[in-house]
C-alpha cells in the first residue's frame, strides 16, 4: 500500500493550500473530496481577498501573507488574481465618521488608504451611487479571484504540476492516525492527516467540533446577467453596514452609535445579519451579498425577504446598467465562536484545520503555510497545536 506524507481531507482553500505547502517541501500528497469537484465555500464566496477586514496585528499580517501568496499562485497556476482594492461608500455622515477614524487610526499600518470624495469616486467606479454620497475608502490592498476559476486552475496545478494526487467523489469516513478509510472501503496510509472539511466538519471527529463550539453559518447569494462589456466596476465594493461586519473596524469611537443606529431604524438587517458587498466575476456578472444565519435558524429554502433587503440596501448605494439576477446560491462555512481559525491535534499528527468563517480566502493560504512549516519543525512526539 502506497504512504502519503500527507493526506488533505477536503479540496477546498484550507485543503489546497495544505497541499500546496506540503508539495512545495517535495511531500507526496493525496486529497480526498467527497464531490465529483469542489463544492464547499471556496466556490461559492465574493472572492474578495480582504485584508481590510483583519484587525492589526496577526491576523492582519496573516491577510497580508495570504495575499502575497495568492499572486504567488496565481501565477503559477495561470489564473487571473486582480490587485483591484476596495472602496466603502458612506451614505450617511455616521458611515463617513466611522470611515474617516479608521483611516486615521494607528492600526491602519500596512493597509494602503485614501479617504476619496465624490470625484475621486468617479474616477474609481462607475457604480456608486452619487444621490446623498459623502465620500469613500479607497483601500489598494484587496485582490480579487474569482473563486470556481481559481479553485480549479489549482487542482489542475497541484494535479499536473506538483504530483498530488486527487481522489474526487470520495468521501472520508474514518480516520485514524496514519490512515483514513473511504466510503467505498479503501484504506489509505499517510503519515500525516488534515481534516479540512469545511461546514461538513460534523462527521469526523464529531466530539472535538462540538467542543469547539463551531457553528455552520448560512449564507444567500446571487449574480447578475453580465453586465455591458465595457463596463467595470473596479475595486470591491462594500456599504457603510459592513463596517458592523468585520472587526478591523471596531476601534472606530463612533461604530457603536452607527449600529445602535442601524439597529433601531433597520431592525431585519441584524435579524438577518445582511450588510451589502459587491464584487465583479470574470463572466462580467456581479456578485451581490450576503446574509448570515446560524445553527437553527437554518433553513433549506431561501428566504425571499433576505434577497428583497440585500437589493434594496445595494440600490442604495449602488447604480448598475443590469441588476437582472442570473442565478442564486446558498454557501455554508463553519465559524468558531472566538478564533479566526481552528488548528488542533485532534490525535497523534492528525490535525483539524477549520473555522475560518467569513475569511478564509483571505486567510486560508497563510495559515496552512505556517501550518506545514510548524510540522516540518516539530520533534517526533512533540504536540504543537494543543491536543486535548
Ligand atoms: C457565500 C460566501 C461568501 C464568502 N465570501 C468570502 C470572501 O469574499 N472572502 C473571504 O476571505 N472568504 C469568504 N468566504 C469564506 C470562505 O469562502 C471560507 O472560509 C472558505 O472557503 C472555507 O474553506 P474550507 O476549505 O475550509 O471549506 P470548503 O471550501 O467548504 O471545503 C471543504 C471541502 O471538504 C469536502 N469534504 C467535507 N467532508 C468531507 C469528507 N468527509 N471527505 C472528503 N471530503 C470532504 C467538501 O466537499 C468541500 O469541498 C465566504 C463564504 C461564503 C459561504
């Protein structure tokens, strides 16, 4: 029977970047999916690599790391990684407060910004809208991928370039230190073990995400029609609501009033956890978010009252030649309650690595770098990643 160095269990961005890492140091590695292609949150998300979003300080430099090497990846695996930034349009004088701290805040180190009136804002994008419009945060930082292309330039990569070896529409359903099982029954050897399952984290190791308190997170999607060829719209663009989204900007002195705010004049928006993204795919068509449920409050049918209030607040702020929506989709990721990620032994050189909630584009690629670099470094019997 042939040993691995390394099974990946999970062709998502956690798995691939493993697998990359691990065949980078001249490993021979396998990745095991339970789908005929990756399906999970690495192809269903905005693409946006979003260091804006990190707080300073690791998980910054984690985002910054990720960035580079998805340019690095990028490139070797020949698909497109565009340097397009980001911009958050302020509607509203408390939406400009908040960005106009931010920016000058000590923490902003390492991210490249501008505060960008109304024509500035021209020049950047076509897109925004200009009824009511204070002024922006232009960030050159933020990349864009487009997430299906660039998932499967990877696999390809990995698979022709580097020698790892791809098992689709094989689900693990056992694993024990130096080996997992199939649910065909095959038993595989590897030395090491990396469980990325992603939101499907329930099946091994149950016990361990349960006490990690991990939760799957529901999220509703779309995109339009491409829009005309000629039109682009840019950097990523984000409202003032997502600045309740991600932490960076919790130091801002003004945040709370903004979503106390929000709160008490757009009580469904928190119910729903909804801010408003924009962000355009290779096909021409914009992808338009998102919404966030939890645990039970999950449903199978989407909820048409969640896509009326995403519209409604992108038309705020957002005018767009197409707004005819060409498909939707549903993405789940797993979200633990503190940590922007999940690495744990969860036995003898198996590891979980998981949780990356809403980042883990931005962060993933970092994270199963220093991963694999911390292995590489371990003494044989020495616990790194606190088993319990
Ligand atoms: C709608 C949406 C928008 C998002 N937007 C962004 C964004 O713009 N920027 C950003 O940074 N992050 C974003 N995210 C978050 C990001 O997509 C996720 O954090 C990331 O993709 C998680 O990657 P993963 O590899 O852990 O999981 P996944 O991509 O879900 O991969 C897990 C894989 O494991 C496989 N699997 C599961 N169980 C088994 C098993 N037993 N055996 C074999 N295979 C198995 C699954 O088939 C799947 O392919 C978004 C997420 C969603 C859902």
């Amino acid at each position: 029977m042939q040993q691995y160095d390394l099974i990946v269990v999970g062709g998502g961005i956690a798995g691939l970047g493993l697998a990359w890492a691990a065949a980078k140091e001249g490993q021979a590695v396998a990745v095991f999916d339970t789908n005929p292609r990756a399906e999970g949150a690495s192809i269903r998300n905005f693409g946006m690599i979003w260091p804006i979003g990190q707080p300073a300080g690791p998980n910054r430099a984690t985002a910054l790391r990720s960035r580079q090497l998805w340019l690095e990846l990028g490139q070797a695996a020949g698909f497109p990684v565009q340097q397009c930034g980001s911009l958050h349009l302020a509607h509203q004088e408390d939406e400009w407060a908040v960005l106009e701290e931010f920016a000058n805040l000590p923490s902003a180190e390492g991210l490249d910004l501008q505060l960008v009136r109304s024509e500035e804002i021209k020049r950047l994008t076509p897109a925004a809208n200009h009824d009511s419009l204070v002024g922006g945060l232009y960030s050159r930082t933020e990349l864009r991928v487009t997430p299906s292309v660039a998932i499967r330039a990877i696999t390809t990569y990995l698979a022709t370039s580097c020698g790892v070896q791809f098992h689709f529409a094989s689900p693990v359903v056992n694993v024990v230190p130096g080996e997992v099982t199939t649910a065909r029954g095959k038993v595989v050897a590897g030395q090491r073990i990396v469980i990325a399952t992603g939101a499907y984290f329930q099946y091994l190791f149950p016990q361990i995400h349960r006490e990690e308190q991990l939760r799957v997170c529901k999220l509703q999607m779309m995109i339009t029609e491409p829009q005309p060829s000629d039109w682009k719209l840019g950097p990523h663009l984000a409202g003032g609501l997502t600045l309740r989204h991600y932490p960076s900007f919790a130091d801002c002195p003004t945040l709370p009033a903004y979503c106390q705010r929000i709160t008490r004049q757009l009580p469904e928006l928190d119910r729903f956890g909804i801010h408003v993204m924009a962000s355009q795919a290779e096909c021409g068509g914009l992808i338009l978010g998102d919404s966030h449920e939890y645990g039970d409050d999950i449903e199978i049918r989407d909820k048409a009252e969640i896509e009326q209030l995403i519209l409604q607040e992108l038309r705020k702020i957002i005018s767009v030649p197409n707004w005819n929506i060409a498909r939707r989709w549903q993405g789940f990721y797993a979200k633990h309650p503190s940590q922007t990620s999940l690495v744990r032994e969860v036995a003898p050189d198996v590891l979980v690595v998981n949780g990356f909630g809403g980042n883990g584009m931005t962060l993933a690629l970092a994270v199963t770098e220093s991963v694999q670099h911390h292995w590489e470094k371990a003494t044989q019997g020495e616990s790194l990643y606190g088993s319990h």
